[in-house]
C-alpha cells in the first residue's frame, strides 16, 4: 500500500522462456520435418520481436524474425532451405544475354572417326 492507501499496480510478470518454449513444441510437433524441428534454433525476444538462431551471431547464423515465435519459425525455416538449395542460374540471372559467343580452336581436336 502507498501513502495514498493504494496498493500500487504490479507489473505482471510474463514468462517468455516457459511460453517460448511450449510454442516451439506445438510448432515443431505441428511440422516434424521441419529444419526448425530437427536443428532446434535458439528462441530470443527483443523489442517485441522473436528471433530464431542456429549458429554464434546472427550475422553468421541462419536466423528467422517474426513477431511470434511460430512467425520466427517459419522464417528460420525458410532461410534454412534456401541456404541449403545451390543457387539456379537461370533464375539469378538480371537479364538474358543479348550476345552469343562462337568458340573458334585455333587447332582441331585430337579426335579419331570411327574406322568402318
């Protein structure tokens, strides 16, 4: 009680590791396949955002954001595939080429017709 006779309002205490963790459970039980499922990422929270990390710093790691934890999640397992998939070509490509090239040997190559 204050000087006014108020008991003062308390802020309410939320667990975010106990929350955190449950969710990552029905995520991860809702999606076993996953790379969340199956890496376990660390779960952090700051400023009002969740961030998923596998690896020592975000700037090295595989790292989903989002502002629950399953958005966070679902991001991570986004970015883990897309690291794992090797890069296409054809679609990393700005623009078609407008030129073709024609290769000229200046000698021709050491290959034998088939004797008949």
């Amino acid at each position: 009680m204050n000087k006014n006779g108020h008991t003062p309002h308390r802020r309410r205490f939320v667990n975010y590791a106990g929350a955190a963790i449950e969710q990552m459970k029905v995520y991860c039980t809702a999606h076993p396949g996953s790379p969340s499922a199956m890496r376990r990422p660390q779960l952090f929270f700051r400023s009002d955002l969740w961030i998923a990390l596998l690896g020592p710093t975000i700037e090295e790691g595989i790292v989903g954001i989002g502002p629950t934890v399953a958005a966070a999640l679902r991001a991570f397992d986004a970015q883990y595939l897309i690291r794992l998939r090797p890069p296409n070509e054809e679609i990393n490509l700005p623009m078609k080429p407008q030129q073709s090239f024609t290769v000229h040997l200046r000698r021709s190559p050491d290959c034998q017709k088939p004797r008949t």
